[in-house]
C-alpha cells in the first residue's frame, strides 16, 4: 500500500490526461472529416483548457487560504534567552517524536504526561550510553514549557505552533510554527505535485530551522 501511495503521490496529474483524451475525441468527431491542421488542434485546445482550468482555479483558490494562513504565521521569533538542563514537553508525541528533543536538542532530561495515565506525569533521561530512563514523578518541576499544538483552520491545511514559556513567569520566551497544504480539492489529480509548506526545508531552510530547533536555540 505505500508504494501505491507513493506512486500515487508521483505520477497522479497523468489521471487528468484521461478526461482530456475523452473530450478531445468528442469535440473532433463534431468537426468535418478533411479539416485542417489549425482545425484539427482545435478538440485537443479545448479539451485541455476544460480540464486544466477548473483544476487549477480549485487549486488557487485553496492556495490562497493556505497563504493567508502562511502569513499570519509569519517569521519565528525569539524574545528572550535562557538556559535551561530540561523541559517540560506538552506535545501529542511526547513519547515518541518528542524524543528528539534529548536526542538532537541537547537537553539532558524532558518531562511530559504520562501517555498510559494522563493525570500523571514521568521524566525521561538521557544517560551516557545513549539510552533514556523513564520515571515516574510526582509533577513536573521544569521551569520552562515547550508546547507543540496542531490546528486545521481548513480541510486542507494543517497549522504547528511551537511556544517556549517560563512556568513561573507566564512569560512567552519564543513562539514558531509551519503550516502544510495537501493540494486542496485537486489533491487527488496533482498527488505531491499539490502539496506546499512554510517555511519550507527546501525553499527557506533557515526559517524551517529556527522552527524545527525553537527550544535548543531559546534553551541551550
């Protein structure tokens, strides 16, 4: 199923030379047997402007509410600096991509909820070898929250904001995000060609960097 997926994802805008191939033939049987060439191209033209052109005034449309989102969005911003050994993660993969966050980040030791109890909270550590330890505590005691929340403003486009807070202070220190658009209502004949992001990794690598790295660059 992935590798269908995945050439679905690639070569999904060969669907839309189906409808083009069935209108091109019906608009030439309605020409005179011995046109001309001009007039042979005619059904071909006509075939493509009628498929392509509600595609991609479905696609735009979308796009433009994707963007709106983009621009609220805006630059990743960091207000305060501080350093910090640890922190309490508030993120619905806390447990598992969360993880990154002592693996890539740098930090020695993260709190979160307890994925088997929610009411309950554990620390993770990283030792020396690599390997984490899991403990069950009490409540957490880091002083600064790292907070991922996930949104749809619409069907099509899915919002991630990161927020570093001081605990003790309510103080915002930083706050990024990163928005993805799965190609709206054309998604299903334009695949991964639909698709955009931002910031991008490809197209604006260091904004996406100052998302992807908010809590080491804030934290560390």
């Amino acid at each position: 199923m992935m590798f269908l997926g995945f050439l679905w994802a690639a070569f999904a805008p060969l669907m839309l030379l189906v409808p083009m191939a069935v209108l091109a033939l019906t608009f030439g049987r309605m020409l005179p047997p011995r046109g001309s060439s001009f007039s042979r191209l005619v059904p071909r033209a006509l075939a493509v402007v009628l498929v392509i052109g509600p595609t991609a005034a479905l696609w735009l449309a979308d796009r433009a509410d994707f963007r709106q989102v983009c621009d609220g969005v805006g630059a990743a911003v960091i207000y305060r600096k501080a350093s910090a050994e640890g922190v309490l993660l508030d993120s619905g993969t806390s447990n598992s991509f969360g993880m990154r966050y002592m693996q890539e980040e740098g930090f020695m030791w993260m709190e979160a909820q307890d994925i088997y109890n929610r009411d309950a909270y554990v620390r993770y550590t990283r030792n020396p070898d690599k390997t984490i330890t899991t403990t069950k505590i009490d409540a957490p005691t880091a002083r600064y929250l790292v907070q991922e929340t996930v949104e749809k403003p619409y069907s099509h486009t899915s919002l991630s904001v990161t927020h570093v807070i001081d605990r003790i202070t309510n103080e915002e220190l930083a706050r990024a995000g990163t928005s993805q658009f799965d190609g709206g209502r054309a998604k299903w004949v334009l695949g991964a060609w639909g698709t955009l992001s931002c910031p991008g990794a490809s197209a604006e690598p260091e904004e996406f960097w100052n998302y992807y790295h908010l809590a080491r660059r804030t934290l560390r």
